[in-house]
C-alpha cells in the first residue's frame, strides 16, 4: 500500500511540465524565507526596543524652592502623587534658604551665569517683571491655551504677564489684613474700624479704659525693611495715592502720598497708638506681641491667621480679620503678596517642567495645600467649592480680602525702587526726616533709576542651540 502511495505520487508529478516545477521549486523556498527573516528582524526590533524602554532613564527635574510651609508634608505628597503619575519623570526638591534676599542671590547668580541644572523654580511676586526682562523665564503662554490665566485672581496675573505674554504661574498669594480683638471691642460695644481715623479713635478709648500697662493699640511692620514698604503702600493707597502709575510716572510728591506717610508717622506720635519699637517690628515681632495679648490691632499677612486659631492660642476665639481701613474718601487697599511658578529658560526639559508647574497649580493641588498648610490659592474657582471651604473655612473670610489686593509697582527694577522706599520710608516714620523731605528725596533717587532704562533685548522662548 505504501510503495503504491508513492507510485501514484510519483506519476501525478511526472505529469507536471518540467519548467513549472523548476519554478515552483525556487519561488517557495525565497518566499518561506523572506518570510523567516522578516519574523526573525522584527522580533530583535521588538526586543530592543523593549530593552531600550527597560534601560531609559527616568529625567529628572530639578524643582527649587524655599520653605513655604510649617509643615512641608503636604508638599511632598503632592511631588510623591506627581512621581507616581509621571514614572518617567524624576523630581528631586532643593530647599532653598529662607531669606528672601539669599534666595534672590542665588538666583540672580545661576541664572545670569545660563545654569541649566534646575528646572522649575518658585519666585517672589516682586521678582517677575525683573527676571522676565533678564530673559530667565520660559514663555508660558503657548501652553495655557486660549483662556490663559482666566482662573486665576486679577492681581498675581498682573506680576506674571507682560504685552500679554505669561512668564509663570500664580501659585499662592497673600494681602495685608487687618486683626482686631473681637473681645476688647466687644466688651466696649465698639464696632471694627473702616477707617483710619476709626481706627485711631477706637484704639484711644480701649487703651483709656483697659489695666493692662503693656497693651497698645496698633502694631505692624515698621522695620527697615521689604515689610514697611508693604505697609506704607498700603496707606498711600488709602489716600488715593501711588508710587509709579501706569505711565512709569514718579507720584511720591503729589499730596496723596505725603498724606498716606504723615497718617503712619502719626500712630507712633502724636495719636500714640503704635509703640516706638514698631520701628524694629517685621511680621512675627508683630504677631508675638499681638498673640501674647498686648495689642488691639495688628496688621499682617493671612498666615497668622491660623496661628491666632489654633488649640494652644491664648486667643482663640477672641480675634477678628477684617480689610485694611482706608481714608474718608478711599477704601483701604492690601499690598499683594505671594510666589509664582516658572521655568528656568536655560531647562533641558521645558515640556516636563512644565507638567509639574501645571501640576502643583491645579486646583486640586492648590485646594490641598491650602486644607493642610493654610497656602492662600490662586484659582478662583477654589473660594467657592464647598469641599475646600469645608476642609479651610477661612476661605470664605479672606477671598474678598485677597481679591483686592494690588501689585507693588510692576517694574523689573523693583528691587533698587524697594531699597530706595525703605530707607526713606523708614527715615519718614522715625522722625529722622520731615515727610516731605524724605518722599522728596526719594522720588529724585528714584528717577535716576528709571533713567537707566533702556529698549529691551528680545529674548527667544527658549534657549537656541
């Protein structure tokens, strides 16, 4: 049976024409094979880039930033979720001193010098416009999309966008605010003051009628210092006054400003509401002073706001957060305050860097630093979910607050215009000089700065190679 299958075989392909088996004979084994190759190259393709995706690096990002926080648990959670989320991405903190002017340094320093070895960085609001103009800031504007920063309060935006170009990211913000002991004003039937002339009479008649010999009416910041110029804006613009308008012109002169200054001298003397050692005060000085019970009302920022709340306060309970007071013809208006996110302009990893930055300014992150650490955010839309004002209540006590805070003078030469302000400003409240003669002096030293002016150097978005 067998040698009869093999016989029928035989004489079925004897049949074919010789041609058709010579080719058929070399057309199967060529396609089989080419078959085989393809199979086998693709598989050494596939296993490389299978071990190329193994052996790859994560990058890594290099994210600088001062401690902003008591407590900087929530932060690195929110950088732990970010790892998780971006496994090809590496972030790697760098803490940097808590001085603002250390910080400032070491900035100035890298940046000028092109460093490229950090990517994403935290920045004063007051150092914006500076470092835009020095070409240290990655272009943001392309990755925001067509609503730009439309989320975000109307002041910080200000400090971050220039011809309508964004330079960072508002992060978290502050503003000056006024604390009162509700307790003190309760006791006398006295309602909060709106006004400075308010706040000087109520402070008079609590200081008459209390036993306390250390109680004093009104501290605030009144150092040689960033802090005063904070402070003495604040009252400038609560005469209608300003430092620079919107036209680079110099307002120091005008009545507004003298008037603003004259009302700060005079809480030390003559109203004597303010002790003298207010000349030394920076914000804790103040916040001991008014926490220990020695004080009716202080001006501060919102941090201290949770201090003054917690368990261990002796006024818990007691203290009161309202707007700055104004003039009779002017509300008061809250110096801005707060950090930006940005991109170092010299990063290897823009794209990258800026996952981060649109991470850590979302607002799920900003809705978590502000629960856990007291962080004032900068979306609005924050102020009004319910979860978060559940999580921090004082949202809703400071969004009004915050909201109307106003910049510092946007300039990239603010920090020479701030040097200027704290030494006549400080002469001016200590009595050293005449107001006049101390805004006066400052205006001049002043135009000589905004003399040095010059057209400004394009910069590219990034870096070219």
């Amino acid at each position: 049976m067998q040698a009869a299958g093999r016989d029928e075989c035989s004489l079925q392909i004897d049949k074919t024409p010789a041609h058709e088996l010579l080719a058929r004979r070399h057309r199967q084994p060529i396609s089989v094979g080419f078959l085989q190759l393809g199979i086998f190259i693709g598989l050494i393709c596939c296993l490389g880039c299978v071990r190329s995706r193994q052996d790859e690096e994560p990058v890594k990002l290099v994210f600088k930033h001062p401690r902003l926080l008591s407590r900087e648990e929530p932060l690195h959670t929110l950088l732990d979720q970010f790892r998780h989320a971006h496994p090809h991405i590496q972030v790697q903190e760098e803490v940097l001193p808590s001085s603002s002017d250390q910080q400032h340094l070491f900035y100035g320093t890298n940046l000028e010098a092109g460093a490229s070895d950090f990517d994403v960085f935290a920045l004063d609001v007051i150092w914006a416009p500076e470092f835009r103009r020095a070409g240290w800031l990655y272009e943001l504007t392309p990755y925001l999309g067509p609503d730009g920063l439309a989320d975000f309060l109307a002041g910080p935006v200000q400090t971050v966008t220039h011809e309508g170009r964004v330079y960072a990211v508002p992060w978290f913000l502050d503003a000056g605010v006024l604390y009162y002991r509700r307790d003190l004003l309760d006791k006398y039937g006295l309602a909060p003051p709106h006004t400075l002339a308010e706040l000087t009479q109520t402070a008079q008649l609590i200081l008459a009628k209390e036993s306390n010999p250390r109680l004093t009416g009104f501290v605030w910041q009144g150092k040689q210092y960033e802090g005063l110029v904070c402070v003495a804006l604040e009252l400038i613009r609560a005469y209608g006054g300003e430092v620079l308008d919107a036209h680079g012109n110099l307002l120091l002169s005008q009545p507004a400003a003298v008037a603003g200054i004259r009302a700060l001298r005079a809480f030390i003397a003559p109203d004597r509401i303010s002790p003298p050692l207010v000349t030394t005060a920076d914000e804790e000085t103040a916040r001991y002073i008014f926490a220990r019970g020695d004080a009716i009302f202080m001006r501060n920022w919102p941090y201290a706001w949770a201090l003054l709340a917690a368990e261990d306060s002796p006024l818990r309970g007691r203290v009161g957060v309202i707007a700055l007071p104004g003039s009779a013809t002017h509300p008061g208006v809250p110096t801005l305050g707060g950090w930006h996110l940005a991109i170092n302009r010299f990063s290897p990893h823009p794209d990258l860097a800026w996952e981060l930055v649109s991470f850590l300014t979302s607002v799920e992150a900003q809705r978590r630093l502000a629960a856990a650490g007291g962080l004032k955010p900068t979306r609005v839309a924050i102020y009004s979910d319910p979860h978060a004002r559940q999580d921090d209540p004082s949202l809703a006590l400071f969004f009004p607050l915050l909201q109307a805070a106003r910049p510092r003078p946007v300039t990239p030469f603010y920090l020479m215009f701030s040097q200027v302000l704290q030494g006549e400003f400080s002469a001016a409240v200590t009595g050293i000089k005449p107001v006049e003669v101390a805004l006066h002096d400052a205006e001049q030293q002043l135009k000589r700065i905004l003399a040095l002016d010059v057209p400004e150097e394009r910069h590219a978005q990034a870096p070219t190679n």
